[in-house]
C-alpha cells in the first residue's frame, strides 16, 4: 500500500498534493483528523508537562505552516510530493496512537515527531 492509499483508509476523501488547491485541503484534512484525535484526551487526567507537549501539538494542528507551504508551493514536485504524503501518513499513523485510556506521552511525542517530519518534507531542497 502506497503512502495515499494509506491515507484514504483513514481519510477517504483525501486529495492528494497534484494542485494547491487539493494540497492545501489535503493539508487541512490531516491537521483535522490528528486533532480530532487530540480532542477525544481527557484534559482532566494530563500531567503538567503532558498537557504542555499536547497544547503545542494541537496548535500544529489548528494552523498551517504557512512558510513550509510557501517553499512547498514554489517547487511542488513529483519527490517532494511522495515525500510530504509519505510524511502525512506517518502523521495519521502516530495519531492513531493517541489512546484516550493511557498514558498519551508517547503518541504525543510521535505526533510532535511527525509534524517535524512533514515540515521538514515540505522545506526539502
């Protein structure tokens, strides 16, 4: 399964990366379902230094980097292209990790790991 099927099995209206307009709404698609994800943690039971490292993982996922996107969007191709779907399959991945009934430290790391990994697809040379 190439990295956009795995992606569709979670997202089955996923675009892709082909135009700005798909790859933009691709990128909102991703961002949404790993905060959706997010949203179903119970705050209550976060310790401190958890409820920091999820604060900031849900701000990545509440706004686009728009500088990444610029670079994406100025060279969008077909490498860089399997490099960000790839990345935003490893996101979903790690989102899925979250489990609302355990400990959420490491899926947040995973999580915070994978955007760093996406950003840094999107900013390739």
């Amino acid at each position: 399964m190439n990295a956009i099927e795995e992606i569709r099995a979670d997202i089955p209206d996923f675009p892709g990366c082909e135009g700005e307009e798909e790859c933009r709404l691709s990128d909102e698609q991703v961002r949404s379902y790993v905060g959706e994800r997010l949203a179903a943690l119970p705050l209550d039971q976060l310790s401190e230094a958890d409820k920091s490292l999820y604060e900031n993982v849900l701000f990545r996922c509440e706004f686009m980097n728009q500088e990444a996107f610029r670079v994406f969007d100025e060279d969008r191709s077909e490498g860089r292209i399997n490099a960000v779907l790839q990345a935003d399959a490893a996101l979903i991945a790690a989102a899925k990790k979250l489990d609302p009934s355990g400990p959420p430290r490491d899926a947040l790391e995973a999580i915070n790991d994978a955007f760093d990994y996406r950003d840094a697809a999107m900013l390739q040379k």
